[in-house]
C-alpha cells in the first residue's frame, strides 16, 4: 500500500513516535528500503525508497522533485510488542544494513521469530 493509506488507515501511526533502522537495506535487486518500528501499534514495516525524477528548468539547472507519499510503497513485516525486542531481533543490523542483498538478512532475522519474510 502507499505511505498516505498506511497512515490514514489506521491514525494512530500517524501521531506515534517511530525508531528507524536503517534507510539503505538492499532487496536481491538493487531495491533499496528503509525500516521503521511504530511504538503505538508494534509495526515494523519497510517503506521503499522510491528514486525522483528530476526536472530540468528553463536555465538548465536540474532540480529534484519532492516525492509523493502515494509514491512511497510500504510492507508491514509484522507486530513487535517492545523496543527492547526489536533490538534483540535486530541485533547486528548497523554492520548489515547497506551491503548487497542486506534485506535478506533482515528477513531472515524476522523469519526466525515468526515474523512475515
């Protein structure tokens, strides 16, 4: 689903406070993916980092385009009760997070404790 349905179905993601980990997780084809856990309801869902499309302007000067949030894609991965168990599911992620194929070991991480993968 996009960003802005995310949100509005359910309102409660939108007032809570979310803890990313990491906005460079790297699908098995180049894709790349920011995770974040929602306090208020447990998710934690990726979002994919969706590139713009620049513009030219009458000068020539290339200008980026901010994105839309029905650009932006997200996947809940499942339901995490506390911060402290994210962490323990995560441990270690700071060395992954970025390198080829990252996003394969975050689901297999998830996987091992039942977790959508």
């Amino acid at each position: 689903m996009d960003l802005e349905h995310f949100y509005e179905s359910n309102e409660a993601r939108r007032t809570s406070d979310e803890v990313e980990f990491g906005s460079e997780w790297v699908g098995e084809d180049g894709d790349i993916f920011q995770l974040s856990w929602i306090e208020a309801t447990g998710e934690m869902y990726l979002m994919a980092d969706t590139p713009n499309t620049p513009v030219v302007d009458g000068f020539g000067d290339i200008i980026p385009t901010p994105e839309q949030s029905s650009e932006l894609e997200v996947e809940v991965l499942g339901t995490v009760g506390t911060l402290d168990e994210v962490h323990t599911i995560l441990e270690g992620w700071q060395d992954v997070c970025g390198e080829p194929a990252s996003l394969g070991w975050l689901k297999s991480r998830l996987s091992e404790r039942g977790l959508k993968a």
